[in-house]
C-alpha cells in the first residue's frame, strides 16, 4: 500500500453525460449544520479529500441520494460533481422488468431472464461517463444492497471511470443495520446518516477478506472500523 504515491497532476477530463444530474455553479454561502446524534466522524472521508486534493477542477461522482449539502461541500472546494442515485435506479429498472413480465400475454415467449442479463439490461443506461472521467466516487454503502451479479459489474464499471490516482470511498456494515440510511457530507471529517424509508433489504455482510477481493483491481486500499457498525474503505486506483 502506497499512499504517498497519489496523483500530483492530471490531463482535463472530458465533460459527463446527461445520464444523471450534473452540477457545477459558482459556490454558495456555507451554511452551518445543526449538530445530530447521527454525525460521526469519519477518517475515510479525511483521507479522501487528501488523496484527491491535488487536482483542480476534478469531478467526482456521488452514487446516493441528491444531498443539497454533500453538493455545496463539493461545489465550494471547486470540484464539478455529478450525482447518480444508482440504487434507486436499480430498484425501479427491477420493477419494471417484473412489471413487464407480469403483463406480458400467455403463450408469449416471455421466459424468465437470468440475473447476469438484467444486470447487463441496467447498465446499458446506468452509470454511462466517459472512462477515467472522475477523481473521486462516493459509493456509499451500495454494495451491502446490490444483487450478486449486478456487484462485480458495477465494481469493473467504476474502476473504468476512474482515472489513475482515483480514489473510491465505500462503507460496509459489520451486521445488518436497524435502518435504511442515506448519507451526506458535512464537513471535511464528517458524515451525517439520514433515517430513510427502507429502499432495498442489507443483502451482505462483508469480511475484511471479501471487501479487498472484490476492489482486486486497485492498487492500495486502507479500511477504517468505526464504534457505530461501520466499516470504512478507501481504494485508488
């Protein structure tokens, strides 16, 4: 593992598509965060920020909820930052699909279809950038929810878009959760969990083991165990 050898500089990156929401706006007034029992202090953000710290004018890429707050921190450090709520979308086109089937007229040859060929169907519309297009990408806690076949495509997915001394953020539970929780950053050392109406059932809990085979592809990684179940990684490329 070698942190001290980050990216210093890096060629301009090509403009994303109108997949999903992209902002870039002058910045506003920083707004203060009332305190909240669900701030905690997360040392993987901290590193995160440092990592992709030398390069100006990067965009990074947030796979939650649109957090107005998580934008504004972002904006404000000059970064361009698109959003892509990738879990939602993954529910919806799953719906969908079960919705079409169900519809579908008897004798039709509307036989089943595998998992692996709804996870290709997903991300021929999901998650479409240019390759090596971010600095940086919040994955949040996704793969603790995405499907078996739809997690290693995801996982080739972003080590594309990500340019070389890139770095991905992640969280792993160390045990199902209570609750369904979005995220937002709101500060440069901490992140606040939202309540959230539940949008998909803890599919996994990751070992130290698993979690370092499935980001395989990265040169460095570095984890962060928190009190609250949590489990921090960070992973450059």
């Amino acid at each position: 593992m070698n942190w001290i050898a980050k990216a210093r500089s890096a060629p301009a990156i090509s403009p994303t598509s109108a997949s999903a929401s992209s902002v870039r706006s002058k910045p506003g007034p920083s707004v203060a965060t009332p305190a909240s029992p669900n701030v905690r202090v997360s040392n993987g953000l901290k590193e995160f920020l440092w990592l992709i710290g030398d390069v100006k004018n990067a965009r990074i890429l947030d796979l939650g909820q649109v957090s107005q707050a998580t934008l504004n921190f972002f904006i404000e450090k000059g970064y361009r930052i698109s959003t892509e709520d990738l879990l939602r979308s993954w529910k919806e086109f799953m719906a969908g699909e079960e919705e079409r089937l169900r519809v579908m007229p008897v004798g039709a040859d509307g036989e089943r279809v595998s998992q692996a060929t709804l996870a290709d169907k997903f991300l021929e519309t999901a998650c479409q950038y240019p390759e090596e297009n971010f600095i940086g990408v919040l994955a949040w806690d996704l793969f603790d929810y995405f499907d078996a076949e739809l997690m290693p495509r995801v996982m080739d997915r972003l080590y594309k878009l990500i340019r070389p001394g890139g770095a991905v953020l992640a969280m792993f539970h160390n045990r199902t959760p209570e609750r369904f929780h979005r995220y937002r950053i709101v500060d440069s050392q901490s992140i606040e969990l939202l309540n959230a109406p539940t949008l998909a059932v803890h599919a996994r809990t990751f070992q130290n083991r698993g979690v370092l085979d499935m980001f395989g592809q990265f040169r460095s990684s570095k984890t962060f165990v928190g009190r609250d179940q949590l489990r921090e990684g960070l992973f450059l490329k």
